[in-house]
C-alpha cells in the first residue's frame, strides 16, 4: 500500500495551550512513528509557536471578508439578534470550512487519503458537504467526523434520558454528506456512547463510541515532572481557564470558602481566563471572609506547567455543572487518570460513568450546588489515602483505551485501511 496522507483539520486552534493543541503535538508525533504524511490546518489567528510546534498551516478563521459575504462591516461589528445567531453562525462555519478546504485542496501537492475534524459541528459538516459539490466522485477523499459534544441547541435532560431542541441543521449537514461521500468514505465517531446513538438516530449516519482523541506525555516525561515531595496539608487543583457557565466556576469562591473554613490546611490552585477574573475571584473571596489559601493563575499553562500542577495536587476539582457533560468527555479527568491524582466531579456525567467501571479514583455531588460540591470535597479529603492508592497505577491502561492511538486504530478500522 502507499503512504497515507492525512490532512488534521484543528480550525479554532490559535493558542499553545490546551487540549487542541497538545492533541495537534499528539498527531505530528504518531504519524511520524507510523509513518503516515500529515498536514495540520488550523486558525489563521495561530500564534508562532502553534506553528513551529505542531508544522500547522494557518487557514481556517471568519475574516472581515467571510462577513461581508452575508453582511454590512457595520452589521457585522454588532451582536446578531439572539434569534439570529445561531443561524449566522452556522452560515459563517459553513463558509469558512468550505473556504479552508477548498484552499487546503488547491496548496496540496499531494492529496489527502483521510480528512479528518476531530471537533467537528453542524457548521463544520455542512462547510465540508458545500466543499465536496466542487469535486468529481472520484476525487473526494475518506472523511472522518468527532462529534465531542451536543449542538448548543440540544437540551439533555437530568435524567439523561432524552435530548430535545432543534436537530434540523445538524440533519441537513449529515444528508448532504452522506449524498455526496464516496461509499465507504464515511466516519462518524463520539466518545460518548449515549451520543453516538444520538447523533446516529437523528442524522440518519452510523456515529459509533471510539476512544478519547487524547496526547499524553509519555511515562517517563511524567515522572521526570513528578515532585520528590509533597507540600503539607491538601493541595487542591481546579484546572482549565473557562468561565462558561458549564464549568461552575461562579460558585468556587463559595465552594473553597466552606473548605477552607473546615479544613484550614487545604490549599487551592485555580486557573481563570485573564486577569480580570482573577480579580473578580479575589474580591469574592475576600467578601465572603473565608481563611483560604489560593494561587490563581490567569490564562493557560504551557503543557509541562499543566501537567506538573496535575501531579503535584491531591485532588481535582471539577464542579461543573450541566447536563452536557453526560454527552460530553472531559480532557482533564483524562489526565488525572494517567496521572493517578483523585478527582471531585458531578454525578450523572461521563466522568461518573468512568469512575464507576473503575477508572481513576474520585468522590461525585449529585446536586451541582457550592453546598453539595464542598462536602464532596470534605469527603474526598477524609478518604484521600485510599483514593491516592485506587487511582495509582492506571496511566498504561488508559492509555490503551483512551488515546489518539487507540482513536487512530479505531478510524483505520472503520476506513477499511486496517491498523495504521
């Protein structure tokens, strides 16, 4: 067989942190070990070390130009109407896709065997459906699809069992390909199960659960930044600078007030989007008069920062707080995972699920309030000992179920190419 060719479609990947880009660090490495050709696109807003890293082209972002295919420079200054955005925002995806990748197709010197969105949405499939119209039959390549999580229009509800809202854009998008793939051509895949069956019944495609897409330093770049010693007391970890309302960030000053006030010798670390959080969370920590010790760390850590905070805190903390992480995989409980630190995380989750057939280790709130979080976290530390002993060990594992290797064996299958 000759060569593979992928090309890695990271469209909003602009900065060197996070998931997306050490996943994008992931792909160049494993494709170099299996010796399949790569070319990465990602945002056009990509800074220079997103390039140098990862070899990445800049392609993919909505420009003034991109506006001004639908509408006026001063309209498109302004906030669409709430009725209107999501609808604008899925024509300017679309557009944007089937930009990038009418480009990526004219640069190559060689053609791709496989592209492949590991984030993609309805926006995103559409974009790539317009995109393949351009093409004869027997130019279009295999193209493989992650769906991560549920349209911002689908409503789970607590129970998780049903999702209502509209399904229809996401249908159209999914029609449109299944009309215009080549035969065989087609891969869809969610690391949820429940939304692959989702996305499987409502778009009429077959989306199975593969592995989490997922980079990992290797054992032993782990224990090189693994610390010889732990800082007294309990060192506590609430990682990822997101102030979406999913992640519960608006309730951590109350929850670290109520356990700092019990357990006086836990510390925190916390991760904001800027510094203007920051502040915003050192003025409600000092209106609420709680004794705490925090370290709050505004913006992104650079990868060997972040996993280093990871090995050196006790514990995690995830107090989300929606319904969507029941469709939804977390990247950060993932690492605590392959680094055998505990976890404090909602019921009712893929997080949960995990922790129930026996991965990691953690103690789980069923009611996404700062109450309930606090005495979820009391608890953990009461029972620290053995949940540091529960989750240590288990990084190879997995590794082997949940890992861009896994995820690469899984979509090769899938395409018929047998293992990569």
């Amino acid at each position: 067989m000759a060569q593979l060719r992928f090309f890695v479609m990271h469209c909003n990947l602009a900065a060197a942190d996070g998931h997306p880009y050490t996943e994008c660090l992931g792909w160049r490495r494993l494709c170099r070990e299996r010796g399949i050709d790569l070319d990465v696109f990602v945002s056009v807003l990509a800074d220079a070390q997103v390039l140098a890293a990862t070899g990445a082209h800049p392609l993919f972002g909505v420009t003034a130009e991109t506006y001004a295919r639908f509408m006026s420079l001063e309209e498109a200054e302004s906030p669409a109407p709430p009725e209107l955005a999501p609808l604008q925002n899925f024509m300017l995806a679309s557009f944007d896709t089937a930009r990038g990748c009418r480009d990526a197709w004219a640069g190559a010197a060689q053609k791709p065997d496989v592209v492949i969105f590991p984030w993609a949405n309805a926006g995103r499939l559409n974009g790539v459906g317009e995109w393949l119209a351009e093409l004869e039959p027997a130019e279009r390549p295999r193209l493989v699809f992650n769906i991560l999580r549920p349209e911002p229009s689908w409503r789970i509800d607590g129970q998780r069992r049903e999702v209502s809202g509209d399904f229809s854009w996401f249908q159209f998008a999914c029609r449109r390909l299944r009309s215009l793939a080549r035969p065989g051509g087609l891969v869809f895949t969610a690391v949820e199960a429940r939304l692959s069956q989702l996305v499987s019944r409502a778009a009429g495609v077959d989306c199975r659960p593969a592995p989490l897409h997922k980079f990992y330093p290797a054992e032993s770049e782990l224990a090189a930044l693994r610390p010889t010693a732990r800082p007294a007391g309990v060192s506590i970890g609430a990682l990822g600078p997101s102030h979406t309302h999913e992640k519960g960030w608006d309730r951590l000053p109350e929850v670290i007030g109520r356990v700092c006030a019990a357990w006086p010798e836990a510390a925190f670390f916390v991760q904001v989007e800027n510094r203007a959080h920051g502040e915003g969370l050192s003025a409600a920590l000092r209106a609420i008069g709680a004794p705490a010790r925090v370290t709050i760390q505004p913006g992104a850590l650079p990868t060997e920062d972040y996993f280093r905070r990871l090995l050196v805190s006790d514990l995690i903390l995830q107090p989300y707080d929606s319904p969507i992480y029941a469709l939804m995989p977390s990247g950060i409980f993932a690492d605590a995972v392959v680094c055998g630190t505990p976890v404090v995380a909602p019921a009712g989750t893929w997080i949960s699920d995990r922790l129930d057939e026996g991965w990691g280790a953690g103690v789980a709130f069923d009611e996404p309030s700062a109450e309930r979080i606090a005495e979820a976290t009391l608890t953990a530390i009461d029972r620290l000992g053995a949940l540091r002993a529960r989750a240590a060990g288990q990084g190879e594992a997995w590794r082997r179920a949940h890992s861009l290797e896994a995820y690469v064996d899984h979509i090769m299958a899938r395409l018929d190419f047998g293992e990569a």
